[in-house]
C-alpha cells in the first residue's frame, strides 16, 4: 500500500496507531516508530484472528505496553484479568512466573510466553523443596508467598500476597493459625519493610529482586542535591534505607495512583525503568527524573516475538494438574481476601525504626 500517512506509514496504520505515538513520543525516535507501528497493527490482527489477549505488565516498554496490551497492571492482576476474559489464548507479556499464575487461574486457556528465558531473579532465588524444608524447620506457621514465586513454591504455601496486600495478608494468616509469627517469603526487603508495619514476628528468605536491590540511600541522596524539588516514590522489594529516604513508599499501584492523583511537578520512581516511562504516557505534565534500574529479564519480551508467538502460537507454559490445584488454593485465599481499600503504602516513619526479622 501507499505510504502516505504520517512516518511514510500507510493512512490506515498511521491512523491506527495515532494515539500509541502520542503516548510512547518520548521513549520511541521517529526513526524506530514506522517499524514499531507496523508490528503493532499486525500483532493486533494476530490477536483477532486467535482469540487472544496480550497481558503486559508494568515493566513492559511503552510500545508493548501502550500498543498492544489488552490488560496492563502487576503480575496478579494481570492473572486476575485473565481468569476473567473470554479469550482462548493468553500472551504472557511479562516473565515466566507470570505466566504460570496465569495458567494456574486459567487451566482451560493456552498461555504462551515470547520467550522462554524471560525469568525472575526472585522466583529463581527459592524452590518448592526449600520451602518444604523450611516447613519442617518451622512446623504450624503459615506460609506466606509473594506472588512472583514459581508454581511449585506457590504449591507448598498457605496463602500468596503481592507488595500491595503483604501486610494484610501476614496479618490474616497470624489470626487465622492463632501465631504471633509467619513465614514470609522470598523477599528479603519486602520482608523487612512488611515487618516495620506490623506486630506479627517476620521469618523471612534471602531473596531478593535484581532490579530493586541495587537502590541506595546514596542514590535518593544525589537526587535530592540533584533535584530539590522532586517526589521520591520507592517500591518495598527495595533495601529498608531507601524506603526511609524516600517521601512516599507502595506497591506498584500505589505508586502509580501517587503520581496520578497528586500529579507532582517532579517525580522519582525507585523502580523497574519502563514503569515511569508507561505512567509518563499517562500523565503527560509530569517530569519523570532517574534513576532507574533496567530489567534484563522483561526486556527479553519484545514487539517482535510476541509477533512471532502469536503468528506460530509458540512457546506454551503448562502446570502439571496436582501442583496447578495445589498453588490454585494459595493464590485463591488471596484473592477471597476482602482488597485493601486502597493500594498497600508504607509508613515513612514506622519503616524508620529497626524491626527484626528472623532470616533463613
């Protein structure tokens, strides 16, 4: 067809993808754009023609999680949506373990995932049979997982969490078992800081997330004499020390609601990159400063094999049927929880105060 759109797109692409550009401008040059555009109109053809949806999570780049994410949020609640759409197919735009929970909560579903290598180093960092032996080690506590666990950790837990739910949920499980103790794993940090806002004593695993872990006091510092005027949002899987240098601390919801809501003129997100560039579409008039850190494993999913996932319906994540039932009721007491009634954020000056965990 006659290029003749805008980029030297076709009408019908420059057309289609019109309101992407406007919101991937600033991450996206004009010379990578009329391929980008290309890719985007076919994967949302691909998409129609297999009954699929794309779940694109957070820390997806702008052009994926802009362009062709039919649901985008964090890695439950993007399982959640799924569970809920009446698509055959499942694209995992995310990593491994997300894919699994999605397949946990929707059997029936083919879930495919662009590329089998797109892992976690949290996921990664504990097995189904530490968690075992960890049970032997501390018989009649609960265990509580985060949700960016393996199917077969999710299968040996009492109850999964997310960053935004963590301390109602250790909560609940405490109250619920009738201890003053709860196993919370295999987030080190998410450990510790869920450990400054409550009475219920933390035993915690030394995992913890590649991204997140490499944040500094020392950095907030430089940001603050770099830029006085700036908000400085961290998320829990960070080091406690930044979280108590930081104005405000949550779950990736709430930090997104943060910045929506208040709209500062100047904001530091201590994330995952591509977060402040996919929040930035949303909220043109705020000035998102570093630093961030890059993801290896999320930017392993790009807008060419999700192509080449849906055109080849290639590469399918399966949970064997005992472990899926078994990891299913885990996630499931989670998501039977009354939520809380707004996104889990942190208490700056509770997390201020030096709280024990008992580490693993």
């Amino acid at each position: 067809m006659m290029a003749d759109g805008a980029f030297g797109l076709s009408k019908e692409t420059a057309q289609a993808t019109a309101d992407v550009w406007a919101k991937v401008k600033d991450h996206v040059t004009p010379m990578e754009w009329p391929a980008q555009a290309e890719l985007i109109v076919e994967i949302n053809r691909l998409k129609a023609e297999r009954d699929a949806v794309i779940l694109a999570h957070n820390y997806m780049t702008p052009d994926i999680f802009h362009g062709v994410g039919d649901y985008v949020g964090d890695s439950l609640g993007l399982a959640k949506e799924a569970a809920r759409s009446k698509a055959k197919v499942i694209v995992q735009a995310g990593v491994h373990f997300m894919a699994e929970t999605s397949k946990i909560l929707s059997p029936d579903k083919t879930v495919l995932i662009p590329d089998l290598r797109a892992g976690c180093s949290l996921a990664a960092s504990i097995t189904g049979a530490d968690v075992r032996l960890i049970k032997q080690r501390y018989p009649g506590l609960p265990v509580v997982t985060y949700v960016n666990t393996t199917a077969d950790v999710k299968a040996e837990t009492d109850i999964c969490c997310t960053s935004a739910n963590a301390v109602q949920v250790v909560e609940w499980a405490a109250k619920e078992w009738g201890v003053d103790k709860v196993i919370l794993i295999p987030d080190e940090y998410l450990a510790r800081n869920v450990a400054a806002q409550t009475t219920v004593g933390i035993i915690a695993w030394k995992g913890r997330c590649e991204v997140h872990e490499r944040f500094t006091a020392a950095d907030i510092a430089e940001m603050r004499e770099a830029y006085p005027g700036a908000e400085i949002l961290a998320h829990p899987e960070c080091p406690e020390e930044v979280l108590a240098a930081s104005d405000f601390a949550g779950s990736t919801a709430a930090m997104i609601d943060y910045v929506t809501d208040r709209k500062p003129k100047q904001v530091v997100m201590i994330t995952e990159c591509s977060m402040a560039s996919n929040v930035k579409g949303d909220v043109p008039g705020v000035d998102f400063i570093g630093p961030c850190n890059l993801c290896p494993h999320m930017k392993r999913i790009t807008l060419e094999n999700i192509r080449d996932c849906l055109r080849d319906m290639k590469f399918e994540v399966t949970v064997p049927d005992d472990m899926a039932e078994k990891a299913r009721r885990a996630v499931q007491r989670m998501v039977d929880l009354p939520p809380p009634a707004v996104p889990a954020r942190y208490d700056l000056i509770r997390a201020r105060h030096h709280v024990d965990v008992e580490l693993i």
